[in-house]
C-alpha cells in the first residue's frame, strides 16, 4: 500500500429485527477489516435493525447517546476502528417519528458526527411496493462534510444519491474527497440504477465513493438489492463482493495523490467556481417545493423567473439564488 493511501471497507449484510443479531454480524465484519489491515468499515443504512412489520422502527429508535450507538462507540473502541453507521434509527421531535441518522463514530469510540437523512424515500416503485418515508421520518436539513484519516468525508444516505447538487455541494463547497452512501436500495431500483448512479457521483465530483449496501431478503417482504461498491474518483469500481446478496467486506485503498492527480488534470472545479445554471419545471408547484424543501428559501417565488404555458424557469448559482427570466 503506497504511503500516500489508507486503506478502507464497505460491509454488505441483511439486517433483520434482531438488535443483537445485527451487532453481532457487525462486530464480525469489523474483525475481518482488521484482519485485512482497513482502519474504517462504512456499514449499511439500517445496520442496526430492520424492521418486519410496520411501526417496528419506531419502537426501537432511540437517542445517539442511548445503548445502541454506546454498544457501537465501545466496538469501535475496542477495535481502534473507524465506523461509518449510515441509517441509524435516531428518536426524532415526538414519537411518531425518527431521524434517519448516519452516524460517524472515531477509533477512540467518540461520535465525530452525524448527518440526517435529507431526501425521504416516498416512492412507488414499478413493479413493486409504495413507500412513504416522510411518513415516519423527519427530512434533515443540513449538508456535513468532516475530516478524517481517510480524507474529508462528505456523509450522505441512500435516496440522496438522486439528487446530484448534494454531492456538488460537498465536493465544491465543503471540499470532500470520499462520499460515503451507505444504502438500502430495493431490488427493482437497484437493478437498473444502483451502479449507474454510484459511478455518475465520483466522476462528476472527482471522488472516491463507498457504498455500503443491504443485501438479501430481511424478512417475508423485505429485499434489498446488495451490491456493495468501492469506486475511484475516475469512476472505476475498485471493490465489489463476488455475490450481490451475501454478507462480507471489501476493501480498498483510498489513495489521495489519484484524487490529485484527477482533480489537477480535469480541472472540473475551476468552471464549476462560478456556474450560472438554469431549472426548468413543469409546474409552478414543483419549483415553489424544490426551493423551499431543498434550497430553504423562505419566500421561493421571489426567485422564481418568467413563467409560460406552464414551465417555471429557475435561475441558480452555487453562491446564490437570484430570479432571472429566460
């Protein structure tokens, strides 16, 4: 391993709801990235539990300085690892809700910090369930990047791989060199997009991705689609499980003179500095939703521009939001 690099894992596993079985397959999963000399294992989103029933989640979310994430603290510890715990069943504001939570956790066992899942998965997947996360689930409003051994890690969950100016702002705004996704992906959106997605994210930001995936059938009518994937800043997958669906690691080395070197001779950041790009909608509605929810603006139709036979154009920049008719 060249001095310049450290090296990394991703866990793949089907959680199931059973708290202690699931730690147990982590802690097992943490020895074998010691074993292979990683100092930082990225698990799934919902490594902790996944729940058979409806409202199950619910019952066992619980507060990050609560048993569950102490238990994980304590593992890291004891394993002088770092943990990426992308999806954890954070208590939300009352107690019909959660927070999506990605929790990183240092080789001294302290939380380093947490990310709320911001992209709520309500979804009508073709061909299979209807999902309404919003429905139990509190949206987080703030993008966290944070230094690490491992580079500056942008922290994201799962649905948030759709929406690209996440990882536009971690990369051009908060400097991230390695985005973590840990993820649930069901097995019908999975199969047609889960790689395409992942790949599209490190080329355009120029940086490495870790995508921890659930894999295999967690219950009777729980499936996740696996996949598990380490991925370079060039876009090259660089670790992937042999089988999609079976519980491992891979690892992989994160290796900062290739950022540089991607970085230094496609200079993507110099052009995306100062961008000037226009949203097209189909609606006034969608457009007056994205810059409120997404954006934050307080009064979205103040940037609203010329609005003809039903399409709103929206102009943005990085730096600001400014009304503009196009």
């Amino acid at each position: 391993m060249a001095v310049n690099s450290v090296r990394v894992a991703a866990a793949q596993m089907t959680s199931i709801n059973d708290l202690a079985t699931n730690y147990a397959t982590c802690a097992r999963l943490v020895k074998e990235a010691a074993l292979a000399g990683a100092k930082l294992v990225c698990f799934p989103e919902n490594f902790s539990f996944v729940g058979a029933k409806d409202g199950e989640s619910l019952k066992i979310a619980e507060p990050l300085d609560g048993p569950i994430i102490k238990g994980y603290c304590a593992l890291a510890r004891e394993s002088n690892m770092w943990l990426s715990l992308g999806g954890f069943q954070e208590r939300g504001s009352d107690d019909a809700h959660l927070c999506n939570s990605h929790v990183l956790i240092d080789d001294a066992g302290n939380i380093r910090s947490t990310y709320k899942k911001m992209h709520l998965f309500d979804v009508d997947v073709p061909g299979g369930a209807v999902f309404k996360e919003s429905s139990f689930t509190e949206a987080g409003k703030e993008i966290v990047a944070v230094d690490s051994p491992f580079g500056r890690l942008g922290l994201t969950v799962c649905y948030d791989l759709r929406f690209p100016e996440v990882y536009q702002q971690l990369r051009f705004h908060h400097g991230a060199q390695v985005l973590l996704v840990p993820a649930a992906f069901t097995k019908v959106t999975g199969e047609a997009h889960w790689e395409v997605l992942l790949r599209a994210r490190a080329i355009e930001t120029q940086c490495y991705v870790i995508a921890a995936a659930q894999g295999g059938k967690h219950s009777e009518k729980g499936e996740s689609f696996g996949d598990t994937l380490i991925i370079d800043p060039w876009g090259t997958v660089i670790g992937r499980l042999p089988d999609r669906a079976s519980t491992g690691i891979i690892v992989a080395d994160i290796d900062f003179s290739l950022i540089e070197s991607v970085r230094t001779k496609m200079p993507i950041s110099q052009i995306e500095s100062n961008p000037s790009n226009t949203l097209v909608f189909f609606s006034a509605s969608e457009a007056h939703r994205f810059l409120e929810t997404r954006l934050h603006v307080n009064k979205p139709r103040d940037f609203m521009g010329r609005q003809s036979n039903d399409i709103v154009f929206v102009a943005l920049s990085f730096n600001s939001v400014s009304s503009n008719a196009a």
